[in-house]
C-alpha cells in the first residue's frame, strides 16, 4: 500500500535491503539523498544507527510509535492533508534498487511504473493469471523479484500472503490453509518446503507454480512430490526480474525463452551479434528495462550503449532460443547465494582492512544449500593465529551476514601474473 500510495503522488522510493549492515544502507542514502525514512519497529536499531548518521532527515515508524519517531498513523492524525491528484507519468522514476557493490558502492537501479507493470504483466501471460490466485509472499519485496510477482498477484486479482520472516513449516501450512498457488524460490527455500512438506504429510495440493533459481535435484523433487511446474528464467534489477522464462522442463539447464516483452541477443566485445551457440555478453531490450543509474549518468550510457542493455553476463542462444547462462564477464565476478549478489572485491577491500591478512582472493564455491557459497582464501601475516570463523565474524561485523565467507582457507602465497592476482588459478585450485 505504501508503495502504491508513492507511485500516486509521485515519490521516489528508496528499497533499502533489511539483510544488509547500516554501513552499507549509509552509503546508500548518501548517494540517493532521500528526505525520509520509514522503517517497522522490528528494525529500529539499524534505523537509529542512521538516524545518528543522517540527523536532518525525517524517520516515521509505520507500524506503531518507536522511540525515534511518532507513528506514522498519529502522524496522519495530527497533519491531515487534503487529497491532491497529481498526475505523475508512467514512465517516470518510481523505485530506486541497490544493486550490489561491484566496486565497494552500489549503484542505484532507477525503475518507472511502466517497468513493474511490464514485469508483472509477463507473470501474468507466462505463469496463467489463474495459477497466481494465492502467493506466498516469501522473497522480500526490497528485491525486484518479490515486489514484480506481489504486483502481478495484486493486478491479477489475488492474494498475497506475507511471510515476514523465511519459515519452512509456517511456508507449508500457509500454502495448504490459505490454499496458496505459487511462491518464488532461491536455495535453499524449494528445498526446506519439501522437506518440511514430507514430514508433515502435505501433498502441497494448491500448488501449480514455483519461479525462480534452483538446483536440477530440487526441480526433479518438485516434480516428482507435487503437481506444480518449476519456472526459471535470467533477470536482473535492472531488468525488473525477468526477461526470460520458461518451465525448467522444457529444457533442461537453459535459463528459459525471451518473455513476450523482451528481445535478448548475444554480443562479442564490439557489440555485434555471434552466431547461434556462441558465447557473448547477454543483452537485453523491452518495457521492463530500468531508466538509468541514480546520479551515475556515465554508468548508464555504457551499460546501456547501442540500445541494449548489457548485463555483463557471459551466455549463449541454442537454435531454438533459449538462453544458456554461463558465467560472470571476468571484469565483474559475482557470486550468487541464497538469491543474494555478492561481488568478490567488496569482501576482498573488507579482508585487506585486517591487520593479520596479508593477501586475499575471494571466490565462489558450489554449497549444497545455497548454490554457492562464499570462500576467502587468505595469506596471514608472520605469527598471525587467525581462526577460520575470526576471518569470518570479522566480515560479518563489517558488511551483511550473508556476504561473509562460509568457508575460509589459509595458503602461503597465491597466485599471481605480472602482479596481477591469478583469480583463475585460485579456483582451479582452491574452489572446492
């Protein structure tokens, strides 16, 4: 409702992702300037973190009154304003989305309305407006996936059922009591549904469409246990979620076909196109494309140069149009858990920072539970007795949780040409 009632008189959001540190939320607001801030009492201690950081602007609770502010509903009561009808167009800026911080800054993925109805339009044609009646509401709307899929179920009619907080048991007697249709799903959620799923006895009988990221074991089990269809597809913030998509089934490994929206092709180091089943940089066209980088107008021609948007995605196009992701481009290593983006150079400035770490490399690792994991691999300083689980506390005190290492290795030296770290040579030997 509140980002319905923004999107009526014109206010640009800021979606601030709850997962990550007050630092991090910081260097947002710092970069996007908002005039205010409303939080839930839930997440009063991160908001008093920047309260003290930003004393000039406005803080509102929304939900009852807090300590740093009154409620926003007393707030109402005491400054009534008279309804106005402003007229703001479609395809002005509407949502502001963090995007990860591939040089220890994010950038700011500015969206319009025109964007998120796009995006909701191609849940609505691709999933069938009839299998997203109920949704489980279980990714958070701060990502573009959550908030497009709550925006289909919302226009097409339905009902969204918030899971405020990631519970497996609670997922399934929601989805069973409330008769609940489709749910979005990065590592591990498909997994801890079904398990939960078996030990409870539930059949998961309302189900039809599960969307998102997942492992080929958990997509067969989705399969094999329930009536539901597994859709998966490439997207990004940028790209209000998808602009492919397609029943997992269909083609076993590929990320999907280009929605109806979108056009998707794949490029070599000049921008021309490569032929079928080449690899390239993906680019992407269509309604669902963001307008620009929040005050970052150079990041936003090159990204979007020769009316493309480039993703700077390695992946190839087989003959019948569906997309093969396949990698990073080296220049921008990402590493993908939970759902989460995280770059490998934020957590490396972090590691550098340590007075006993002398080098470092951070690299993805495959994990059973999350996809990928997250793995520093650190030279120590003479007579450092740095732990393994130091390494990674000292992350998690610094940036979000979920970027620190799950796993930590010590080595004598790493591996290097002409002073350059030899990041590929770290995974070949260190990455699992």
């Amino acid at each position: 409702l509140l980002l319905a009632a923004c999107s009526r008189v014109g206010v640009v959001v800021v979606c601030l992702n709850t997962r990550t540190s007050a630092g991090e939320m910081r260097m947002v607001l710092e970069s996007t300037k908002p005039k205010a801030l409303l939080f839930q009492t839930s997440f009063e201690q991160q908001a008093e973190e920047l309260r003290d950081l930003f004393p000039h602007r406005q803080f509102y609770c929304i939900d009852e009154a807090s300590i740093l502010s009154t409620s926003f509903d007393q707030l109402l009561d005491e400054n009534p304003a008279p309804l106005t009808e402003p007229q703001p167009g479609v395809d002005e800026g509407w949502l502001i989305i963090p995007t990860a911080a591939v040089d220890g800054v994010p950038k700011g993925a500015l969206l319009s309305q025109r964007n998120v109805l796009a995006s909701a339009a191609v849940h609505l044609h691709h999933f069938r407006s009839d299998a997203i009646k109920g949704h489980l509401l279980a990714l958070p709307i701060f990502h573009v996936m959550g908030l497009t899929s709550a925006w289909a179920t919302f226009i097409g009619g339905g009902k969204n059922v918030v899971l405020k907080q990631f519970d497996d048991k609670e997922a399934v007697r929601l989805i069973d009591s409330e008769q609940l249709t489709y749910f979005g799903s990065f590592p591990p959620i498909l997994e801890r549904v079904l398990d939960s799923a078996k030990e409870t006895g539930s059949v998961l009988k309302s189900l039809q469409v599960v969307y998102g990221l997942e492992g080929p074991h958990n997509i067969k089990r989705l399969q094999e246990e329930t009536n539901a269809v597994f859709w998966t597809g490439f997207g990004q913030a940028e790209n209000t979620a998808f602009v492919t998509a397609s029943p997992a089934s269909e083609r076993l490994g590929s990320s999907g076909q280009s929605t109806l929206i979108n056009s998707v092709a794949i490029v070599n180091e000049l921008d021309e196109k490569v032929p079928t089943g080449e690899e390239g940089e993906i680019v992407v066209r269509g309604e669902n494309i963001f307008l620009k980088y929040w005050n970052m107008l150079e990041a936003t021609e090159y990204a979007q140069r020769n009316s493309w948007h480039h993703t700077v995605d390695i992946g190839r196009l087989d003959d019948d149009g569906y997309l093969g992701y396949v990698k990073r481009k080296g220049e921008k290593e990402l590493i993908k858990t939970g759902g989460e983006n995280v770059y490998p150079g934020e957590v490396e400035s972090v590691l550098r920072k340590h007075v006993e770490i002398k080098d470092c490399c951070v690299i993805g690792v495959t994990d059973k539970t999350w996809g990928e994991a997250v793995k520093a691999v650190c030279v120590l300083k003479k007579g450092s007795k740095l732990s393994e689980k130091e390494v990674s506390d000292y992350v998690g005190g610094q940036i979000a949780g979920f970027k620190k290492p799950r796993k930590v290795e010590f080595v004598k030296k790493l591996p290097r040409e002409n002073e350059e770290l030899d990041r590929e040579a770290v995974k070949a030997k260190w990455g699992e």
